[in-house]
C-alpha cells in the first residue's frame, strides 16, 4: 500500500490545506457517518459535513470530504447525490475541484438543489460523455517472472495531448496471479516531475485492485493569480507510477492481465450503493472526461531456469557440460529446459555453450548470463524469442 501527499510550491496555499485537512478531520471525527435523514434524498448538493441544523456552507471543508470518501475511508455522505457537485451522474475528482473552483475562484455555484435543500432534479442521469476520449491514453505495460518472483516493475503511464489538472486510474487484477507490493509515484514519474500536490495510490490486493489519484495542485487546481501552471502538461508516454509486483508461488504459467476497469468499488466502507465506485478520467478543471484504457498490460508467468543448468539438477557444475556434449554429439537425452542449455545466450545450442561451461568452471571465464544463480526468467528481452521450456525450476 502506498499513499503520498506532496508538499506545494506556495506555502500560503500549503498552509490552507492542513488548515482544511483538519477541519474536515475534526467534522468527520464529531459527525461520524451521518446518520439516516428523513428523506435520504432530500440534501443541499455539496454539503458533505455540516451537521444537521447548522448552517449551510459549502466550502474546501465539503470539497475534502469527497476525497475522503472516495479515497481515504471517509464518511458516507447522507445522500450520494450531495457529494455529485457537478451533477454529472458520477461522485468522482472534478466534483473536488468544482468546489475549489467556486470556493476560490469565483467559478459557478453547485447545481440545484443549492442554496436551499431540495431533491435530485436529474436523478440517475449521467452526463460524463460514454465516449473516449481519444487525446488521452491510459495504458498498463508488460513484465515478466516465475512463481514467486517479487519487484517486477510494470509501468503505468499517460498519454495526454492537452494538459489536464488531475486523474483518476482505477484497475483490476486476479490476486490468485499477481501480487501489486508499491505503487511507486514519488520517484522518476511525471507526477513528481511536476511536484504534484495531491497524490493517492493504493492497492487492495485482497480484492484484485489498485488505484491512482492526483492533482497537480491540492489547493486551487486552476490558472491562479500568482501565475502559477496548475496543469500536468501534455506528453507521451508519461510515467505515472511504477507497480512493484509479485507472482504468489502458487500462480501457474501464463499470462496474468492487468486491467483498467470503470466502475469498481473502494472495498472499505461496505456494501453498495455507499461503497464509492471509482472510473477511469481526466479532469479538465471542474470537468471530466473518459480517457482511452489501453489493453494489453499484464505480467507473463513463465517457466523458471537456470542458465547453464543444462541437466536441471539446481546447479552449475561439470556435469553440464558432459550433460550438452553427450546431447550434442551422442543424440542422448534432450535437455528439459533448452533456454537453462543454452549457456552463452546465443540462443543456438551447440558446442560452444558447452565450452562456456568449462570455461567458466575451470578457468575463471564469465559466469553464464541472468537468469544465474537463481531461477527466472531472461531479462534481456532481446526479441530473438525462447528455446523452449518443458519443465522448470519452480
């Protein structure tokens, strides 16, 4: 689990968010989770945490709890649809920064019912376009390991041809074949690039689920008067965050997928409907819209080897050689393992990887190339394909 907070450029602003920070907290803290009103649907939108009775203020104190609901086990808002400030259908990042939009920037109250309470007047209706998008990708890389391999790096990255202030990346997995250990955003990606404000990245591994937020600024996520970038700028490719994965020692060969999936629940405050359901987007200001999810990424559970090992004993030793001379020359038995039998990496087998062997055990030559001491698989990933595995270390 990895969750990350970075600190602004302006500490004016810095300061204003651990001033909210802890309001927020203390509201939640005294409130609890809200209890039933008469009518659940009957609520002021965007008013998250003022106590019944109080006066109603929708402020940075109602824009925090959003993001503590979604991301931070917050407390349920009495009505989901308080928490829509944006009314497009979906309780999600922009409505945060359609707040902050109003709160600092003079930007457009929330939708009715505001000021007054009152009920949904568009029930049900989401207004988010169901298209992509198709100036923004999301995409999820590739790696590849044996059972039991841990930190296989796989890359989450973004490709955006217009800056964005924030997003959301939400994906799937099957924890029975792969294991997400760290969410890595602080280190050589474009979030800490750009000294990003307001990040979150956690993984449910119990649940086969990860997640991704952030926003390039915390406090007024747009164009502010000191003439301050509140954009992630556009790019290819760009790094978003570094999954650190395992394979639990039990998967079995194959390809695991890693998937981005629109409308998982955060499973951390019970059943639905008051679970929040996270989507794939890009936020545009107070808007947002669905990015392109890329498919394809996944780690490649493969059979383990031990270059050199071409009798598949667990060890290097002289009777390797003997093993791939005797193949090689007598039509003995075929090695199990012709990846762990090609000794030089040459992906040939014959004599010379048999003189690579004598070479490094007698006379001090060059140890056989990864994957050695230890089974894996080859890390080169040089495009000249395998030799081919029957059996395997594992």
């Amino acid at each position: 689990m990895n969750r990350v907070t970075r600190s602004p450029s302006s500490p004016s602003r810095w300061c204003r968010v651990i001033l909210t920070l802890a309001l927020v907290a203390g509201a939640l803290l005294i409130a609890g989770v809200p209890s039933a009103a008469q009518d659940p649907c009957t609520f002021v939108r965007g008013n998250l945490v003022d106590k019944d009775g109080a006066t109603v203020v929708v402020d940075l104190n109602d824009a925090v709890g959003i993001l503590a609901f979604l991301f931070l086990n917050g407390s349920v808002p009495n009505c989901l649809d308080a928490a829509d400030v944006n009314d497009n259908g979906l309780v999600e990042l922009s409505d945060y920064t359609y707040v902050v939009n109003f709160f600092f920037n003079g930007g457009p109250p929330p939708p009715a019912p505001y000021p007054p309470p009152g009920v949904d007047p568009t029930p049900g209706v989401v207004t988010v376009p169901a298209e992509r998008d198709t100036r923004f990708v999301f995409k999820l890389g590739t790696g590849a390991g044996v059972a039991n391999n841990t930190g296989i790096s796989i890359p989450v990255t973004l490709s955006n041809e217009v800056p964005i202030t924030g997003l959301t990346m939400v994906f799937q997995y099957s924890p029975q074949l792969i294991r997400v250990d760290e969410l890595i955003t602080e280190e050589n990606t474009i979030l800490s690039a750009q000294s990003a404000e307001y990040i979150i990245a956690e993984a449910r591994n119990s649940h086969g689920m990860a997640f991704i937020s952030a926003l390039k600024d915390f406090a007024t996520p747009f164009w502010f008067h000191d003439g301050s970038d509140p954009t992630i700028p556009a790019g290819q490719d760009q790094v978003v965050a570094l999954l650190k994965c395992g394979i639990p020692i039990v998967a079995p060969k194959g390809f695991a997928p890693l998937t981005f999936t629109d409308g998982l629940r955060v499973p951390n405050l019970g059943t639905p409907p008051t679970s929040p359901e996270l989507h794939n987007l890009v936020m545009l200001g107070p808007t947002c819209l669905r990015p392109v999810l890329a498919s394809g990424g996944g780690i490649d559970i493969r059979r383990g080897f031990i270059r050199g090992d071409a009798n598949m004993d667990h060890g290097v030793d002289i009777s390797d050689p003997v093993f791939l001379l005797n193949y090689i020359f007598q039509g003995k038995t075929k090695p199990a393992c012709m990846d762990a039998a090609d000794a030089n990496n040459d992906t040939r087998l014959d004599i010379s990887d048999a003189i690579w062997l004598l070479n490094y055990s007698f006379q001090g030559g060059p140890q056989p190339s990864e994957p050695f001491p230890q089974p894996g698989v080859d890390p080169s990933d040089d495009g000249r394909g395998s030799m081919g595995c029957t059996a395997d270390h594992n």
